[in-house]
C-alpha cells in the first residue's frame, strides 16, 4: 500500500471524506496499470462530479449561494416514504431523460418544484437526492436573497445561475414564493419582484446542463403560473401517514440504539405528526434514554 492510499483510509477513519476523495483521485491518477484504466478513469471522474473542491465559490457568491458536500449524510436516519421513493426515482429517469433530450437538441430540465405544509422534508429531501447521486448540493434561499439584498435581486440571481451553468449539482430554490409570486400581485413600490421573477425564468431556461432543480415552498397557491411551468414535475409533500411514521421512527431509533426503541415511542405513530415533529420527539426521547 503506498502513502496516498493510507492517507485515504486515515481521511476516511476520520470522517474527512473530501480529504479522503481528494487522496482517491490521486490513488485513480497513479495507478497506470492497463487493467484497471477504464475503472479509474470511471471512478475519478465520479470522484470530481461529487467534490466541492469543483465547486470552489467565487467571492461575489459567497453569502448568496451555499454549496455543500453532503456525502456525510446520515442515510439510515432519512426514511423514504411512498412520495420522496416516487419522486426520487422520477429524477433518476430525468437524469437520462436530459443526457438524451441534448443530443436531439431539445432543452430539457430536470426539475421538482415540492409543496408541502412547514416540517414535510422538501429541504432535507433535496440534500438526500445530492447524497445519492454524489452530487454537491447548492443551496440558494430566497427569503434570504430577498430580505439582504432587494434591489439587485435580479442582478444576484443571474450572476448565481451563470456560476452554476455547467456545473453538476442539486442546485436547491428553497422559499420560491418569496420570489415567484404572481406578476401583478406584487405591491412592491416599484415591481422589483415582478421583475425578479422574470430573472428566475430566464436564468432557469438557461440551465439545461446536468443541473437537477429543486424548488420549495409552502405557498404554491402564490407562484406565477408561468414560473410553475418551468418545473418538469410538481409533487406535494404531506406528513406521513401511519404506516410510514412507524417505519421512520424504527428505522431512527434502530440507527440509534435498538434498546431506545420501546413500545411508548413506536405509539407516537398512532397520531398525525409531520416528519419535523417526528424526529423532534425522538431526540426528546433519545436524550430521556440517555440520563435515566
Ligand atoms: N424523510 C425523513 N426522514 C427522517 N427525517 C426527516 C425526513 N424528512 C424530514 N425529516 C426531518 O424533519 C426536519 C424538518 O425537515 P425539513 O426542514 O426538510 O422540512 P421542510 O418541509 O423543508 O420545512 P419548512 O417548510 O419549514 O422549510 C429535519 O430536521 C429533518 O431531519
Ligand atoms: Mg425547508
């Protein structure tokens, strides 16, 4: 074993996993053996869409966009019920759906726009579809953009998306209604949203490279209908029904520790509860365990 590859195995013992994908790609680079060529030269270029390094931010971006590694995701603490199973793997098809859709020339964007009442999982969704298709997760909050900088929304938006054009991502439009909001119903003294939201459209149909959009809000009922067409699917998130809040609440506290897992806690399903009230009771729960 040479000195990169226990440097990678060191990176992963500690948890340093870009470190450890950066020593992987070195690994990759090294070894020139004809054998393994098609399989490094396949997983380096896995190793480079998934890094953040690829995705360092210029300075005008940072504080506007955040871009994540998420490869530390804690999957066996993210239920997929019926509705995320379901949209996940509409989004694995438009992935081939794009690739195709390009060498006939025709644009075609992957993206989800996700309504759902507060504490449904529209966030934590988009980062589990960046954790399973390695990809870095953009995150980009209109509340946010809106509130720090009106006035030069529209200005910020483009200089976001033209960084993003090319770059493969799960680029994340948390609170669009803060942005998308009907033209004509902005009250705006001088119709900064309306014409921001005209800014989203046109920096949205400019993205048709490898990018998967994932739009967020609690207000569909507000969004422009226009806007609203630039989404491939539409899909609404609900709480859980009971059979899948028995399965998360299982399968979290088995991540956990089995012995946690009393009958007590598995009725907490019994009740309607949104996925955020969930995992709030079963921390409640975990910290109770932990000092008895
Ligand atoms: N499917 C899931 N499995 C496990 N935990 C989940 C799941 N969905 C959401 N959660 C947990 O619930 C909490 C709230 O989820 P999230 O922030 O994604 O909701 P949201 O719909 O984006 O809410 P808001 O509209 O308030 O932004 C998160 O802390 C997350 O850990
Ligand atoms: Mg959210």
């Amino acid at each position: 074993m040479d000195e990169n590859m226990l440097d990678c195995i060191r990176a992963l013992a500690e948890n340093r996993i870009q470190d450890a994908k950066d020593k992987a790609i070195i690994c990759c680079i090294n070894d020139t053996t004809k054998k393994n060529a098609s399989k490094t030269s396949y997983y380096k270029k896995l190793l480079e869409n998934g890094s953040t390094k690829m995705f360092e931010l210029p300075l005008n971006l940072k504080g506007l966009l955040n871009v994540q590694d998420v490869s530390d995701f804690n999957e066996a603490r993210y239920y997929l019920g019926k509705e995320q199973k379901k949209t996940y793997e509409q989004i694995v098809e438009g992935v081939n759906s794009t690739l195709k859709m390009l060498e006939y020339g025709i644009p075609y964007m992957n993206s989800t726009l996700i309504y759902g009442e507060p504490g449904t999982g529209k966030t934590e969704f988009a980062k589990y579809v960046a954790f399973k298709l390695g990809l870095p997760y953009a995150y980009l909050n209109f509340s946010y953009l809106i509130d720090s900088y009106m006035g030069k929304t529209a200005q910020n938006l483009n200089r976001i998306f033209d960084y993003c054009k090319g770059k493969k991502c799960v680029l994340m439009l948390d609170e669009i209604d803060c942005i998308g909001i009907e033209r004509g119903h902005d009250t705006g003294a001088d119709g900064e949203l309306g014409r921001t939201t005209i800014a989203l459209m046109q920096s949205l149909d400019g993205l048709v490279d490898g990018q998967i959009v994932i739009g967020a809000t609690n207000r569909c009922d507000r969004l422009d209908k226009a806007l609203l067409r630039r989404f491939q699917r539409q899909v609404v998130f609900k709480p859980f029904d009971k059979e899948e809040r028995q399965a998360m609440i299982e399968a979290y506290m088995n991540s956990v520790d089995s012995s946690f897992l009393t009958d007590d806690i598995v009725q907490y399903a019994d009740e309607s509860h949104t996925q955020a009230e969930i995992v709030k009771f079963l921390i409640e729960q975990i910290v109770n365990k932990i000092n008895e």
